[in-house]
C-alpha cells in the first residue's frame, strides 16, 4: 500500500493551518511526524484520517485519488497511532 498526500492545504475560516504539504508513506514503513506545537501536525493526520477535509490538496492511495467521508471509511487497512 502506498499513501501520498500531495499539496494539502488546510485553513480554518481566514487562518490558513497548513499549505502545499507533500508526505508519502509506503507499505512497512514506519514515519514520525515531529515539529513545533502548533506546526499543524495533528491537522495533518486529522486529515488522513478523515475527521477534517483538507481545503485543498490530494489524497491518494495506491495511485487512486480518496476523498472520506468520515473517519471510518478512512480507517479501512489503515492504523495510526498519535
């Protein structure tokens, strides 16, 4: 399984959290996400997991573009631990 996530944005009304966020994770393979607080982080995964849209961007998964509905569809074969 291959996950891309290709130029997320994220904004919040007028405040603009994430912009053109690329990260790629392929099957086995293990990624710690680390920065400042309030780096946007946690709206990262919060997206890849479905609980917020992205504003802008894509999601990818296996070469086929995702958009979730919820965090259960976005869940299927996939676990993240925060």
């Amino acid at each position: 399984m291959k996950i891309e996530m290709k130029n997320i944005s994220k904004s919040f009304g007028t405040n603009k959290v994430l912009e053109a966020i690329d990260l790629t994770i392929n099957s086995g393979e293990v990624h710690a996400l680390m920065g400042e607080n309030g780096a946007g982080k946690s709206t990262l995964m919060n997206i890849l997991t479905g609980l917020f849209p992205a504003s802008g961007g894509e999601i990818e998964i296996d070469k086929e573009d995702k958009t979730f509905k919820n965090p259960q569809e976005a869940s299927r074969g996939r676990r993240i631990w925060h």
